[in-house]
C-alpha cells in the first residue's frame, strides 16, 4: 500500500498519541501496587487438587487461575493479555515463596528501592493466605537443605545463591513453532507422545503425567484467549467511537483463532506470541521470559501483510511500540536484598534484533528497522534490545542502530556473533543452531531449545581477595569467613597471593554449586512448568519438563562480580608490597581494617590509588584481570549441573556490585568501605583516564571466548559528543572496533553526570529519565541511592579517541 507524505505524518501523529496515551495511563498513572488475586487462586487450586502429581496439580492450577483471574484491556490497546489484574501490579507465588514474602510484607510499599504500596485489607488478605503455605512453599523447604556454611557465606556477602524462592527465568519459547502451530498443533504433538503409551514403572508414569499436565495447560490458555475475545466483543458494544469498536472486534476476532491455531497475519501473530507471553509469567513469575529474535520469526507476516496490502508500515509501527508499554506494565516482586542486585525493577524482557542466518548471511530486514523506530516512540526501559553485530551488517542498518542509541534509552546493546557464535560450538550447538542465538541481557542461548538458568549465583571477587590475604579473616570484622590459606606476610611471592585467592574464590563456587544443585532438584520435584516447557525444544519428545532436564541443552551459569576492582586490588598489592616493597604486609592488612581512617593509612590509601589500573591498556594490571578471569571460568566449568549439562561462568553483576560493595571493607585499591565495586566487566569509575579506546583494549584482554555465558561493558558517553552524523559514524566504527578485537557485548549510557545528579535532586521533574543500569535499563529515580551514585560515577567520555 503506497502512502503520501500528509498521511504517513497523520499516521505517525496517531501512533505516537496511541502509544503515548497507553503509557500514561499503563506506567506513568499506575503506581505498583500488590494485590492477592493470584495468591488466593493458587491456594484454592492446590486444596482441591492436593492429591494431584506434582506436574498435574500445577497445570490444573494454571487452569484455575486463568478462568477466575481478572482481565483487562487498556482504551488503546491493540492486542490483549497481562499477567496481573491491572498494570505494574506483581503476582504472588505463594508455591515458590510464602517466607520471604511474608518477611517483607510490612517493608514492601516504605523500601528505599521498588516501594510497591499494598491496602491494609490486601495486606491482611495475604498474610492470613500466606501463613498456611510457610511450612509448605519452595523457599521454606530449600531453607532446610541448604548447608549452614552456604547461608553464612551468603550472609557475609561472598555470594549469592538463585531461585530459593522464585523461578527460574532467562528463556525463549520457540515462537516460530508457536506461530506454525498453534497451540492446537502442539496438543497434537502431545496426543500422539500419549497414543497407545503403555507406562512403565515411575519414569513412565511421570512421562505420563506430564503430557497430561501439558495438555491442560495448552487447553487452558486457549479458553483464557477466548475470555479476552469476550471481554473484547463486550467492551466493542458498549463504545460509542466506531473506530475503536472497530478495533475490538478485530482484537475479538483474532483471539478465536489465536493462539489456539497458526497464526496468519502479522497482527495475529503478535497477539499469538504476547497472550502466551503473559501466561508464561502467570504461571510461574520468573525474570526475563524473552521475546527472542523478533524480527525473524516476525517477518513473514509482516512481509505477507505488506504485499497482499493488509497493514501498512504505519500500522506495524504502532502495533510494535504498543510491546514496550506492554512490557514495561509488567513488574515483578522481589524481596528487599534482590531490590539492590536487581535494583530499578527489571524483568530483562528482551528483543533480538539482525544476527545471521543458517548459512551465515545477513538477516537485518525492513521489520528490524520498525523495531528500531518502536522503540524509539515508546521510550521505555523495557523490552531492551541486543543487536546482533557481525561483519556483513551494512552501514544502514548499523547506523540506525546508533540513531537509537543517541536516544539515551540504554540500547540496544551490542552482541557480537563474531565472539558469541563459537561460544555456543563449544557449548555444543550445531552451526545453524548457533546460528539462531537469542539474547537476554547478556547472556546469550539458541532459543527454543536451551534452559542455561545463568542466576545461580554470584561470587564476591574483592573479599576473596581479603581473605586471600588475610588467613580467610575478613579484616574489617575479623570473623573467620574462607579458608585458611595464610597471610600476605608470610607469601614468598605474587603467586603465593595468587594461589590462596584461587583457593578462596574456589571454595565459594563451590558453595553456590552444591545449594544451586539442591534448588534445582527442588524445582523439579515441587515446581514444574508444565505449559512453558511444551514449548520448548524436546521436552514433549522426551516427557519430561525443563526442570528435570527435558530441554536440549542445560546449563547453570555463575556470576563473577567486581574483577576490575579485583585486579586493580591485586595490582597494587604486587606493585606495592611485592615489587617496591613500599608497604608493609602488615600495615597494608590495618590500614584496610581501619578503612584507611588514620593518618598513616591515608597515606597508604594514596598509594594504593595511584598503582596501575585496568581499563588504561596497561598489562601490570590488564594482565592480571586476564588471568584471574581465565582462573574464574576454569572453576566454574569443571562442576556439572543436575539437569545433564555444567556451570558455565559469566562476568557480569546487574547491580549486586553495589549491594556487595555494601557489606565489603575497605580494598587495596583504595577504594572505602561500603563502596561500589566495579560494574559487569567494567573499568572502575574512574579510572579509566586514557580515553574509551585504552579502555576497550584492556577489556579485550581478558578472553571473552572462554567466559561461554557472556561478558557485560557499561560505557557512558556525554550527549554532547553525538551531535553530528559524523559523530555517530565514529560511533558506528567504534563498535566494529570492539567486535573485530573479540568482545562480546558492549552497551551504552548517553546521559551527562550533570544531568544524573540533577535528576537525583529532583525525581519529580526527571521521571522519565531512563538509564542502562547493567544488562538492563530502569527508570533513574526508581534506583536506590547507592546504585544511583554508581551509574553517576562512571567515566563520562567526552569523544572517542
């Protein structure tokens, strides 16, 4: 359909206003709020259904919810579907965490980090529902699992420890099948595994179970799109504008037909993929269910559409942005520790753009440019885009890439398929399955078929260190905290140091892998997802759901927080205690006891600060984060998972950099007490002085091949420096830099430290000021203090040279 210049202006105007209209009333009018619906639905299912098979009582349960839950559809909506019964509104999972929830219940709406208000009535409603699950919830029996020595360490804050009370998230269905078959073709697929299927002994009764559980499910959400197809064609009668009724009845018709059978237009395939979307959530609540890579499983429809004259450009674009307000409507409850690893509410909702093909061509097409432009109008932190970057993208596509950037939204982020490709080899995908990589935040999996759950925990690099150096006390408390693997005075050398914080880190990798372990085995036994897993790659072939192994390829991923903090630590322990011999042991181990709080540590303090750092191409220090990344990926690599594949490690932290740096004494980096570590893989802010290049040269230093679940690079550059078209051409060039030397992902914060500090002054004013906290973005003034100062502390560059 051919469009004159007046009326794609006109339609534009009517997108915008749409969109902008939605989020008013989606994100900006509703304030979060808990309400127990899906609590009080869950309880009653399982009371009905106690004698159920595990697997059987969750789907039945899935069904329960969606035929009671309350259902909405915004004013502007173009398709239907959301998790909770209005906007920005949690769920309660009192099967995954009734303790915690409870724990929290009085701190939830006065927290200084993702406050959600909760009546006195809801808070009664759900304290009285909740106290009958505290024996019976997945938190409280891995609590009575997991070994003392794990929750002491998790205490001292050495590590984090995944999924105790919460599920497992950071997958992608398998849309395009979706899309080919409905949910009715899947049924199919499920009847025929169950067809003359005689079980024997336990694992064919489970096997059994399961595909029943699956069918449910499948059945369940096709009734659920029949409720939105109702709540459509009633709220069409009752509106006097005949365009939106219009609308509605279209929205009405295509929820007959949808998900329940192959989607045929672009408009069905969108509202195929998002009501599965929002069950997914509603089933079990996890982080970052992801929408995968869009803009190919997408593109026929919208390619079909556009030559049969069904939608034009316009129409698409609108559809696409109404996803940003969508997922930004959707938050998620945590509890008060995660709001400061996880700070600014992040689901790590999504989109995959661009990448190769199956036979390595170029993929990007015209829907990758209408994601672009979406996202654009919509302006919001969520879904976050990863670009997938390789040799043959053109100019065109990577330029817009960059336009988008200049907007400041945090993204998209750079994946590299030069880097991320091999990785998935390694990890034992086939080429084309490789090829077919989606992202998450940073982590990458070939969607459909991989469940790599990459939250299993986080080590705290820095305090490995003061142990390392302190015969496992932690100087600033003086508890026996690690091992006992001597004492920087008695070390005959670097390496000696070196050894006993490979013995540190390792001991506590191995905390996390024995209390991820029995978490994962938990999930298994108590809470399985029947209807994600049949969408999944193998899980209907197999019977089994992707808790217990039914996916293709399974891995557990740990996180290593702070090694740039961790490196320039070590650096200047060697340069000053090993090399110049300038501090004494000793002295060293008081002064970062004291917080450098005396005059002679200050002293020391100022030494510290001026030995070598990372980020600035230089190898005394660039060197020794190579090496201590390669010692990290080595540990985690050696454990297998329960699920048949291994731990695969990550250099990443989301914002547990900052809550670690909390419970941290002083580093020989001469950074305080309390302070942030360095984020992701980052430099530490500040002092990376030689410019962004030096610092991409010391990042790629490290192997980022060998790190298989990803590498995070924050880099913040001034608004300023992107005022020209040559300017983001130098941009553009800076990000085939980057691949072309080996990183794997590199993302950016287009925002002034004046313009951050202002905004922490007045949120009133800046409410809408977006910024990419680590693989995600988040509203600033939603931020804690602490995470807030630490995005204000990162080298602002002013060109890039």
């Amino acid at each position: 359909m051919i469009m004159t210049e007046e009326k794609t202006a006109a339609s534009r105007s009517g997108t915008i206003s749409r969109i902008n209209g939605m989020k008013e009333r989606m994100i900006a009018n509703s304030p979060p709020e808990l309400l127990p619906e899906r609590a009080l639905l869950t309880s009653e299912a399982y009371a009905a259904y106690a004698g159920e098979p595990v697997v059987l009582k969750r789907a039945r349960t899935l069904r329960h919810i969606l035929e009671n839950m309350t259902i909405f559809i915004d004013e502007g909506e173009l398709f239907a579907g959301h998790p909770s019964p209005q906007p920005r509104s949690p769920i309660v999972c009192p099967e995954l965490g009734a303790r915690w929830v409870l724990a929290d219940l009085d701190k939830f709406a006065t927290r200084p980090a993702d406050a959600i208000a909760i009546t006195d009535e809801n808070k009664s409603i759900l304290k009285e529902c909740l106290e009958k699950w505290q024996d019976s919830s997945l938190d409280a029996i891995v609590s009575g699992l997991i070994s003392d020595e794990a929750k002491s360490a998790i205490a001292e804050g050495m590590i984090t420890v995944g999924a105790q009370g919460t599920a497992h998230g950071n997958i992608a269905i398998d849309n395009a099948k979706l899309l080919s078959l409905g949910l009715r073709g899947i049924i199919g697929e499920i009847d025929s595994k169950m067809d003359g299927f005689i079980p024997e002994g336990a694992e064919g009764r489970k096997k059994l179970d399961f595909w029943r559980a699956a069918k449910i499910s499948c059945e369940a959400v096709i009734a659920f799109a029949a409720r939105y197809s109702k709540l459509a064609s009633e709220i069409a009668e009752s509106t006097d504008d005949p365009v939106r009724r219009d609308e509605l009845l279209d929205m009405s018709d295509i929820l007959k037909r949808v998900p329940e059978y192959p989607a045929e237009t672009f408009r069905e395939a969108l509202q195929s993929v998002w009501l599965v979307y929002a069950v997914l959530y509603i089933e079990a609540d996890p982080h970052a269910i992801l929408l995968g890579r869009f803009d190919q499983y997408m593109y026929p429809f919208y390619k079909r559409d556009m030559e049969e004259g069904r939608m034009t450009d316009e129409e698409a674009l609108e559809l696409v942005s109404s996803i940003w307000i969508k997922c930004t409507a959707i938050i998620k409850l945590m509890d008060s520790v995660t709001t400061k690893t996880f700070a600014g509410f992040p689901l790590f909702q999504n989109i995959t753009l661009a990448g190769q093909g199956a036979r390595g061509e170029d993929v990007s097409n015209e829907l990758t440019d209408i994601v672009l432009e979406a996202a654009a109008i919509a302006r919001t932190p969520q879904p976050s885009i990863g670009f997938r970057y390789h040799n043959k993208i053109g100019e065109a596509t990577l330029g817009k890439v960059c336009d988008t950037i200049k907007l400041g939204l945090g993204y998209p982020a750079i994946m590299n398929d030069n880097c991320i490709i091999p990785k998935h080899l390694m990890r034992g995908a086939t080429l084309e399955e490789a090829r077919n990589y989606c992202t998450n935040c940073v982590e990458t999996d070939v969607e459909g078929v991989t469940d790599s759950r990459p939250n299993s925990g986080y080590v705290n690099f820095p305090k490995c260190l003061l142990l390392a150096m302190n015969d496992g006390v932690d100087p600033s408390t003086g508890r026996q905290v690690g091992l006992k693997t001597g004492h920087l005075r008695d070390f005959a050398g670097f390496g000696d140091l070196v050894a006993a914080y490979r013995k540190q880190m390792a001991h506590f990798v191995k905390l996390i892998v024995d209390a991820y372990d029995i978490i994962d085995r938990a999930h298994a036994s108590y809470a399985p997802e029947p209807f994600m897993s049949s969408l999944l790659g193998d899980c209907v072939e197999r019977g089994l759901s992707r808790q217990d192994g039914g996916v293709r390829y399974n891995f557990s991923g740990i996180f290593g927080v702070g090694i740039a903090s961790v490196s320039d630590a070590m650096a200047a322990v060697r340069k000053l205690c090993f090399d110049l011999g300038k501090v004494d042991p000793d002295d060293l181990i008081d002064a970062l006891r004291i917080g450098f709080s005396a005059p002679w540590a200050e002293d020391i303090k100022i030494l510290c600060k001026k030995a070598p750092k990372f980020g600035n191409d230089d190898d005394y220090a660039d060197l020794i984060a190579r090496d201590l990344a390669h010692m990290f990926c080595e540990e985690v690599t050696k454990h297998p998972c329960v699920r048949g594949g291994y731990y695969i490690p990550e250099l990443h932290s989301v914002s547990t950099h900052v809550y670690f740096g909390e419970l941290t004494g002083a580093t020989p980096d001469g950074r305080p007490a309390g302070a942030a570590f360095s984020d992701g893989a980052s430099p530490v802010g500040g002092s990376d002085k030689n410019g962004p290049t030096a610092a991409v040269r010391s990042m790629t230093k490290i192997d980022h091949q060998e790190i298989l679940q990803g590498v995070l690079y924050n880099q913040k550059f001034s608004p300023a420096m992107m005022n020209s078209p040559a300017a983001l051409s130098r941009l553009g060039e800076y990000i085939r830099t980057w691949c072309d030397l080996g990183g794997h992902h590199i993302q950016f914060n287009i925002v002034s430290t004046e313009k951050l500090r202002e905004a922490q002054g007045n949120a009133e004013s800046n409410r809408d000021l977006i910024v990419r906290v680590a693989g995600y973005s988040a509203y600033f003034v939603e931020l804690n203090e602490n995470t807030q100062n630490e995005i204000i502390a990162r080298t602002e560059y002013e060109e890039i040279y």
